[in-house]
C-alpha cells in the first residue's frame, strides 16, 4: 500500500519530537501520505529546538535533526508557494 496524498507538516508538528516521529514513520515505505514542508517549517524549527524548549536541544543536535529530515525527506522540501498551491 503507498498512499500519495499531501499532509503539510507545520513547525508545532515537526517541533514536538513525538509526534514528529510517529508522523514521520508513517511518511517512510509503505507511506501512508506524503508529507511536506518549507523551508521556512524547517527554519523555525530548528528555532524552537535551539530557543524555545523547556530543555533546548544542544547545536549539534539540531543540526543534526535538520540534516536527517532533509536528506530522509528531500522530496518533502516545497517552495512556500508550491505549498499553498498543492494544498489548496
């Protein structure tokens, strides 16, 4: 089974490490949707892991955060323009 359906996956989502891990699962073969996201999602996020936390991650895991979703998921990776069209 592999759905091919969009999901925007918004910065609170990609934020909170548990949710983001179950809905990045589901993303992986066999997906159950296709997510995506902007750079800008992915920009803020990696803000609230570095400022926003009640325990802030440290540099490096951020980086390394960002560097795994954006290699793991690069087809996800829209431009903000793409992501208001393909949703509509």
């Amino acid at each position: 089974m592999r759905a091919d359906f969009r999901v925007c996956l918004d910065a609170c989502v990609l934020a909170n490490q548990g949710v983001c891990d179950l809905l990045l699962r589901l993303a992986e073969h066999p997906r159950l949707y296709s997510p995506v996201f902007s750079e800008k999602i992915l920009d803020e996020v990696y803000s609230v892991h570095l400022e926003k936390l009640k325990r802030p991650w440290p540099k490096d895991l951020a980086d390394y955060w960002q560097e795994q979703v954006r290699e793991s998921f690069e087809e996800a990776i829209v431009s903000r323009q793409l992501l208001k069209t393909s949703l509509a």
